[in-house]
C-alpha cells in the first residue's frame, strides 16, 4: 500500500481521540457535543481499514502459496 508517510489509520484514531477529548471540556459544552458522532465514524472507519488491510495480506500470502 502506499503512503503519504503517515499511516491513515494513525490519522483517524488521532481525530477520534481528540474529538472524544473536546467532548468532555466544560468550557466547549454543547457546542461540540457532535463531535461524540464523529469519534464514533471515525472509529468504525479504523475497524474497517484494518479488516481490509487483513483481508488483503492474506489474500496476497495465498497467492504466494499458490505460486511457490
């Protein structure tokens, strides 16, 4: 796969903490309440890249078995 230099899923579980972070700050109250949302999305896109990127590996080491 490539890169950018920063792994995507890094970025994302980054985002997710943050916004998980801003949501319990008294100061920003219910004006970032949405931001619990996003966290979520962001979650949930994490779980689907890595079972993508698994499902993948293995489909490239059954190629090589089958190749070998």
């Amino acid at each position: 796969m490539e890169s950018d230099g920063m792994d995507i899923v890094a970025k994302l579980e980054r985002l997710a903490f943050y916004a998980e972070r801003v949501i319990e700050d008294e100061h920003y109250g219910k004006r970032l309440i949405l931001a619990e949302g996003v966290a979520d999305v962001v979650y949930e896109a994490m779980d689907e890249i890595v079972d993508l990127r698994a499902q993948l590996f293995n489909e490239q080491e059954a190629r090589k078995d089958g190749n070998a």
